[in-house]
C-alpha cells in the first residue's frame, strides 16, 4: 500500500511536471514570436533610416594652413552657407576673417546650395582668407 502511495505520487509530480513544460514551452513560443516581430520592426526602420540618409554625402572643409580637416554628412539642397556656420562653430576663430570657399579652384556662393555650386560627394572645400 506504501507502495502504491508513493507511486501514485511519482504520476502526480510527473502530471505536474509535464504540465509546468508544456507551460514554459508555450511561454518559449510566445516569445519567440515577440523576439521575431522586434527583429522585423528593427529591419524595417533600419531600412527606413537607410532610405533617408540614402541621399547624402560627404564632403570636408579644409583650410590652407590645414588647421581645418573637417568632414560634413550633406545634401544636394542643404545651403552653403548652413554648412559654413556649422563649420565655424566648431572652429570659431575664423569668425575673426573675411573667408571664401572654393571647390576645384571654383570660388562658391554662399547662398546657393551645395548642388547649385556643383559640389559632388567626396569634394573637399577650401576654406581662404583674405588678406
């Protein structure tokens, strides 16, 4: 009878154990499924992010006396002069002179933007003083 006693409990811990698996497994299920609508919500605003920045460029303002090596995520329609005010935020000291830009040994217009003065991806500005 001791027995039967202990083996009818083995069934009911067993019972309790596979229904305690069945469970987690279900739990393992729902999140699977919530870590692959994350994943897919990821892709698509990676692609998203992608797509936006799909139409920039970079290009760098250097200076004669090379103090300025600074490079510039752009686009066609961003003005010159937005990207010269940024410039010489980071480097101050050339609020001080009367500067002009030039690209392949064409001198910009300020307030044009980059595609009107034909600025192209990977072109280097140079920054010039007058003197």
């Amino acid at each position: 009878m001791d027995l039967k006693n202990q083996l009818n409990n083995i069934n009911i811990s067993n019972n309790n154990n596979l229904s305690l698996i069945k469970k987690l497994q279900n739990n393992i299920n729902e999140k699977e499924q919530e870590l692959y609508q994350l994943k897919n919500n990821l892709n698509s605003s990676q692609l998203k992010t992608n797509t936006e920045n799909k139409w920039g460029f970079a290009i760098s303002f250097r200076s004669i006396d090379q103090t300025i090596n600074y490079p510039m995520i752009c686009n066609a329609k961003d003005t010159l002069s937005r990207l010269e005010e940024e410039l010489y935020n980071e480097f101050p000291q050339y609020k001080d002179y009367n500067t002009y830009l030039t690209c392949n040994s064409v001198i910009l217009k300020r307030f044009k933007t980059i595609g009107e003065n034909n600025i192209k991806k990977g072109d280097a500005i140079l920054v010039n003083i007058y003197e």
